[in-house]
C-alpha cells in the first residue's frame, strides 16, 4: 500500500489536500483505510470537471427507425424459433445492472431488496427472476446470469439471494462481479469526505460494467460457455423481459451487431433518451439534449421522427465488446445529494443536490456500435420502472401494471 508521502503527493497533485486534513490524528486502522481509499480511487475523473460546459460534445443526429410492434407480430414465431435455438444451443447470457444506490427511491438497502407486493412480499430481484425463469422453462435451458453490485451493497445482494435461494433460479447459473467506485466532491470541485478516514466515493455508473466483468475474471466463464450475446438489463423495471427470445431471434436475423428494446415515446416531451444516430453510428439522444425540432419532427408517415426511447434492455455482442472494452466512455458529471462530513466534522445528510458524481453510463456503448436493431415493445406490458416512492416511475405505478399484467402482488 503507497505510504503518507505518496498519498499527499497524489492529493496535493490534484488539489485535494484536505482529504489528508485529520491524517496525523487517525488510529492505524484508519490510516490504512484512508491510504486504502486514496490508492484505489481514481482522480483523473476530477478533470472532466474543468470543461465542464463543454463535455460529451454532441455530433450530427438523425431519426432511427425501428421493427415495431406490427413487424414483430408478424415475423412472431420465426424471431421466437431463432432466439430459442440460440438459447438451448448458450448462446445468450443476462447481466443485471444492480450497482445503482437508488437514492430517489429512498430505500436503504438494494433495490432489489425492495418488496414491491401489497398482500405478499414481492421482491423487485424475485419479480426479474420469475421472468428470466419464463424463458428458461419456454426453452428448457438455464442461462447466465451475472449480477454487478457495488462495493456498498455487494454483501446485501449476495447475502439475501442465498437467504432466498435465488428464487428458484439455479446457482450454477449466477455469478457475481463489483463495479468500481469514483469519488464524489462539492460544487467546487472538493472531494467530499464521509468521516476523517473515508473519501465519499460511489458507485462510477452502469457503464463500466463490462469491464468490471472482465476484471472479475468472468470472461473465461463467459467464453467456456460459448455466449455469444449478452442481453444488459437494469435493476428496475419489474415488467422487464430478460433474454426475450423474440428479441435475440429478430437481432440475429437482422445482422445488425447490437439491440435496443424502445418504446414509443408517450409524448414529444417524455423525458426519456431516444435512439437515433449520430454522425452515421447507433446513439442515445438524452431528453434534454434535443432540440425543439427535433422533439416536434415528423417522418413521413406523420409520426415522431424521434419516436424510440431506450427503457435500458440492451442485446451485446461478446466479440464486439471484446473489441470495445479498453476504449473509454465519456464520462457525466451528475448533481447529487451526497451525505458528507462538515468543518465540525458532522455527517449531513443534505435534502437537495450538494455535488457531484462522475458516471459512465451503459447507452454511451450502444454507441460503440456499428448498428443496432431499435425493437419496439408494448411499454404496458414491458415498462414498469421503479425510480421513485410515490408519482411518476414509481411503486405505486410499477403495483398497477404489474396487476394489469395479470401479476400477483
Ligand atoms: P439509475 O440511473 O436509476 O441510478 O440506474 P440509481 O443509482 O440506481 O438510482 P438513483 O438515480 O440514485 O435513484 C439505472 C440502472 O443502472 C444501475 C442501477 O442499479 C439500475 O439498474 N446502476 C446505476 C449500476 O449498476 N451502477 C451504477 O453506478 C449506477
């Protein structure tokens, strides 16, 4: 481990000195957990905050079209024949994003962990089981399923799918893998501390997953298996449809190298990312990035141009990640509400954003990609997103769809 030199040479290289402030008067533990942190963390993420305005610079876009709902429906049985073949022969994997903090929800444990039932518990991770289950009893095949965690709720996940034997998934099947953590800092740019001894760091976005997997050694696993397409899904979206063999069937028709599950926008102003191009390559355009003509532009048959939004259910190629992986992901600086220690040394807890984080984020990969397959899903039946406690995306809506789609709850 670096010793106090080195770590003050790093702090002081990047302007954080204060981080070291209470060094001297720390016990050995929590020295090393402090040296610990400073080696581990890492500060050139801090940079992006000096082009603040002018990070993630945008290229030229233009409308994507997608297979929709009608073309799914009638190519049905032949995308479900392809897909289902592809997942007896394990060709197909799952990867559950599960490292967010999911602060808006406001539940302290992972979300996963939360019960989304009224008459019965029903945990958001049992509801995403049960539906990879669906696909595993249609085909008769286990799949993959890999979970990324972070480091603040790795022993929560971990600990509380044993308790409950994964839901009925089989073990075998389930593997584990840490994301990385960045730091987080005020307004000015200042690291913010979460004792004397511990820099605030959180988890570094769901971008990093891939790599993250890699770094666990869960390549080999990946590769031993013959998986060839990794269906990327989030935490919470409890209508959500996991290795969806219609969807890995109508990818692999297709030839195109990526997939995107959308949905059509509910209205031009839907705060959602929608998939488009960007100069000539797949691409997420963020709600708040688009322009009023494009928000308002009509194709030819009198619909939204920018019609698709991503309810983040991506389809990955392994060789092209493969390709992809050491290639950096820009990097978003997001406001938060980060607890901290003040000059009196107290924890606050703030109520609204007092800094910021830096994530990258898994839609900057679909990027990456020389095409993708935008395939249209009926939001009712497929979007059900828990991000807060009451209103929009929320538990009380995720409960009705869930009963409307004839879910048990
Ligand atoms: P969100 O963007 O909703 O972030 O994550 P979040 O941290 O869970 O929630 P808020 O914003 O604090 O309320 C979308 C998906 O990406 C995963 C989440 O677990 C969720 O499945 N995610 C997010 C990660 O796996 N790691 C991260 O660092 C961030």
């Amino acid at each position: 481990m670096i010793d106090r030199e080195k770590a003050l040479s790093i702090v002081t290289e990047y302007g954080q000195e204060h981080i070291m402030k209470y060094f001297d008067e720390l016990s050995e533990e929590e020295k090393n957990e402090l040296l610990g942190q400073i080696e581990i963390t890492d500060f050139s993420v801090l940079s992006n905050l000096d082009d603040k305005a002018n990070n993630n610079k945008r290229g030229v876009f233009e409308p994507l079209g997608a297979v929709t709902i009608d073309d799914i429906a009638a190519n049905s049985s032949e995308y479900k024949e392809i897909g289902i073949e592809a997942i007896r022969a394990g060709k197909a994997a799952a990867v559950l994003l599960a490292g967010g903090q999911g602060t808006r929800l406001g539940f302290d444990k992972p979300k996963g962990m939360f019960s989304i039932g009224v008459e019965q518990e029903l945990y958001i991770f049992q509801c995403l089981i049960n539906n990879l289950m669906y696909v595993v009893k249609l085909t008769g095949a286990w799949i993959p399923l890999y979970i990324m965690t972070s480091e603040k709720n790795n022993k929560d996940t971990v600990d509380f799918l044993k308790e409950k034997n994964y839901f009925g998934y089989d073990p075998e099947y389930i593997r584990f893998f840490i994301q990385d953590m960045a730091p987080s800092v005020d307004f000015d740019g200042k690291i913010l501390m979460e004792s004397r001894s511990r820099i605030s760091l959180s988890p570094n976005g769901n971008g990093g997953w891939f790599s993250s997997l890699v770094r666990a050694g869960l390549l080999d696993d990946i590769r031993n298996r013959g998986v060839e397409w990794i269906n990327v899904f989030a935490v919470d979206n409890v209508l959500q449809r996991i290795a969806d063999p219609s969807f890995i069937g109508a990818v692999i028709k297709s030839g195109l190298q990526s997939g995107s599950k959308v949905v059509s926008k509910a209205a031009p102003e839907e705060k959602v990312g929608v998939l488009c191009l960007e100069d000539g390559k797949p691409s997420i355009v963020e709600y708040y990035e688009m322009t009023r003509e494009m928000i308002t532009l009509l194709n030819e048959k009198g619909e939204l141009a920018y019609k698709y939004g991503v309810i983040l259910n991506y389809l990955f190629n392994v060789a092209k990640l493969e390709e992809i992986c050491d290639r950096k992901l820009p990097v978003h600086i997001v406001d938060k509400k980060i607890p901290y220690m003040n000059e009196n040394g107290d924890l606050v807890i703030p109520t609204s954003p007092n800094g910021y984080k830096f994530e990258t984020l898994v839609l900057d990969m679909v990027h990456m990609q020389d095409s993708c397959l935008a395939y249209e899903v009926v939001r009712e039946k497929e979007f059900a997103p828990v991000k807060n406690a009451t209103g929009v995306d929320s538990v009380e809506s995720a409960r009705e769809l869930l009963k409307a789609n004839g879910v048990k709850i």
